[in-house]
C-alpha cells in the first residue's frame, strides 16, 4: 500500500506504562527472572462478591447489548456512590459506563476538543494525557508542578497558563506518578480560576480511595465547578479489576448526552458482565478496599525507608495512590560495567531491566526525566525483590 495512514497517529507515542508492563509479563512468561513494579496494578484479586457477581450475570443471560451509556441499575449505583462519598448530586442520565477510566478520559476529551483548543494538563502527568489530547487535535499545555510543591500547581502558576484557546484542565488527583494529593484549600484556589476562565475540567479520580491522610475532595464539589467538571472513575485499581475494562464519565447532563452518542457509535457500551461486577463492587461495602489501602500505606512506608537509603535525593513521601516518583539524575553521568553512560531515566530504566530484572518506569514518560516510577501495589517479597535489584544495580555504576 502506498497510500499514507493517518497522519495525527503518527505524532503519537505508545504508552510506555503499558510497553513495560507488556515487556515485563512477556520476559517473565519465557522463564526470565524479572521483578515487575512497571504497571499500576493492584496484586490483590477481584474481591469475591464481585467475581460472584459477574457469573451470576453470565447465568442469568446478561449477555446481550445494552443502551450505549450503560445498564441502569449500575448508573444508579454510581449515582449513589459520589452522593455519599464525594458529596456530588447526580442523576442516572449524567454517568455514561466506560471501558476503563482510561476510555473515560478520551470521551471527555473526545466531547470538549477542537482542533487547536488547548488542554492544560499539570505535570508531572500520566503519561496517557498528553497523547489522547494530540490525537483528538488539540495542544497539550504542560504547567510543572514544582517538587517543593509536592509536584502541584498553584493557582498563579494556572492564571498565567490560560490563554484565549484554553479549553480545559486535566487534572489527576490523587496523581499518577507523583503521589501528590490537593487539599480542599488548594483545590478551592484552582476552581476559582477554573471558574474565572470559564473552562472545563476534567477531573480524573481514580485514586480517590487511596489517600493515606486526611479526606479525599472531589473538584466537583467545589463553589461553580459542578456544571463545568467531568468526573473520570474507574473500578480497576479500588477494586482489583484491571482486566475487566469498566469505568465511567460522570457530567454536566448536556456532555454526557454526547458521550453517550459517540459511544453508541465507537464501541457500542462497555461490556455487559462488566457492568454488573462493578454494580457487585459498588454493593460490597469499602471493607476489602479500606484493607487494601492500609496495606498500600505500609508498603509505601516501606519503599520510603529502603529508598531513602539508595538515593542521594530522598523521595517525597506519597500522599496517595501507589507510586513513588523517585530522584535518580544523581546517578546520570556514570557508567554501567558494559561502559554505557546513563543519560536520563530511560537508559537507566533500559540497563536496571537488562542487568538486574528490574521493570520500573522512566520518569520521561511522565514529563520529568530526573525521576523514576515504582508501582508499589505488588506483594512485600516482590517490593523486597525490587529494592535489592535497584541497590545492587545503582552500586555497579561507576563515575566516569
Ligand atoms: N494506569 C496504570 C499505570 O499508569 C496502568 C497502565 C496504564 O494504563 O498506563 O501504570
């Protein structure tokens, strides 16, 4: 064929999150001894009631299409869900169920984007973010949250990024990669000037349950934002369910009527089964996913102090979310024992998996080079595992 394909998906990089995590599962499926902290992917199973769930759908023959926005009873649920957590008042018309939270994110922005609206997204971001808005057309204005910040933005630094294109702010709170979660304080100073430039947000929650002080705030709660916000969610980290592909927009009504047309034309609706696990998961009660977050605070505790005594540059302590977003340009400059010099967190991502077995992110894929990403929602013998594997790695470099 000589005819050119797409142009818009040739400026778009894949997903290094999903690269490494598929890199990982294959070296590990050929018998290669690797340690995987690559993908954010809870190590629990699904809970019970929700597998039970799921196959109580399939015997009762919840197999066929249903509306494109989703089966109602799960709609309700959700609706019920950001009642009673997050304080937020909406009706089984405004949630379109997705396939992910991820699919969540590219409706939205599939609904707000015109060719050359831009989209302010804080970084360091999730990696996914910035491609999704380049290949629905838009720009991606990146706002850098400094690490004395906690890697957040203020509401200056937000003022001064808006322009006459600015259509929306995509924020992810608690943050993937960083850990870093707003206070209602902060998250109040960013709404009114959200409000003041009339844009729209785009409000990613799907860390909500993993915040390991305090109270999780929805921006959507805030004074004006519940008419301008869509609210992004998703079942796979809170309830172990990667693999079951279900999530869901929750928007202003006008929005969410859109989404539900696109999706009755891209992918139909999420699938049936899918639907009801989560309904199952929304029924359950918080106890398995309350354990899981105490478990991911011990963890975190844990790489924090193992980490500490590896880095030059200690850590920020995570607030939420299971990453840690770790310094490493320290060790930039030197050599691995085959004489290759570390220039960012790339090759030094490259030479801990060749050399040590080690699956970790690079912080350039999450618009921060300095940094390294460990997913620690893995077991304690693996988080073990991994830390030794990142001493002894970072030891054989050498100064050149
Ligand atoms: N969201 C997870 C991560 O950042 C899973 C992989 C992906 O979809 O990026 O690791």
């Amino acid at each position: 064929m000589t005819r050119p394909l797409s142009t818009r998906t040739q400026n778009i990089a894949a997903s290094l999150t999903v690269a490494i995590d598929t890199l990982a599962k294959q070296m590990i499926a050929e018998g290669k001894d690797v340690v995987s902290l690559g993908a954010g992917e809870p190590d629990f199973p699904t809970p019970e009631p929700i597998q039970e769930a799921a196959c109580k759908a399939i015997h009762d023959g919840k197999t066929r299409y249903t509306a494109p926005v989703g089966i109602l009873e799960v709609r309700k649920a959700v609706c019920e869900k950001l009642e009673h957590d997050n304080d937020l008042h909406f009706t089984p018309e405004q949630i379109v169920m997705t396939s992910g939270a991820k699919h969540a994110v590219f409706n939205a922005l599939a609904v707000l984007i015109n060719p050359g609206d831009e989209v302010i997204i804080p970084a360091p971001y999730w990696v996914t973010y910035p491609e999704l808005v380049k290949w629905l057309g838009g720009t991606p204005v990146f706002v850098q949250g400094s690490r004395e910040n906690d890697f957040k933005i203020t509401a200056e630094q937000l003022r001064s990024a808006c322009t006459e294109k600015t259509k929306a702010i995509l924020v992810n709170n608690p943050c993937n990669p960083t850990g870093s979660v707003y206070s209602r304080d902060e998250l109040e100073s960013l709404a009114k000037v959200i409000v003041e430039k009339d844009i729209y947000c785009i409000s990613d929650e799907v860390y909500e349950y993993f915040v390991y002080n305090g109270k999780f705030m929805s921006a959507a709660a805030l004074d004006g934002m519940a008419e301008r916000t869509i609210v992004i969610n998703g079942f796979s980290k809170s309830h172990c369910m990667t693999g079951w592909r279900i999530g869901y927009d929750a928007a202003p009504l006008p929005i969410a009527k859109v989404i539900g047309k696109i999706q009755g034309q891209a992918t139909h609706h999420p699938s049936n089964v899918a639907q009801y696990a989560a309904l199952g998961a929304l029924q359950m009660g918080m106890h398995s996913v309350n354990r899981m977050r105490d478990t991911f605070k011990k963890r975190r505790d844990y790489m924090i102090e193992r980490t500490s005594k590896i880095l030059k540059t200690p850590a920020k302590t995570p607030e939420g979310a299971f990453y840690l977003f770790a310094p490493v340009n320290d060790f930039y400059g030197k050599k691995t024992p085959s004489g290759e010099v570390i220039t960012g967190s790339i090759d030094l991502c490259r030479y801990l998996l060749e050399q040590e077995g080690l699956a970790i992110v690079p912080g350039a894929a999450f618009g921060d080079d300095s940094c390294v990403r460990f997913s620690y929602a893995a077991s304690d013998e693996t988080l073990q595992k991994a830390c030794d594997r990142f001493e002894s790695g970072l030891k054989l470099l050498c100064s050149t």
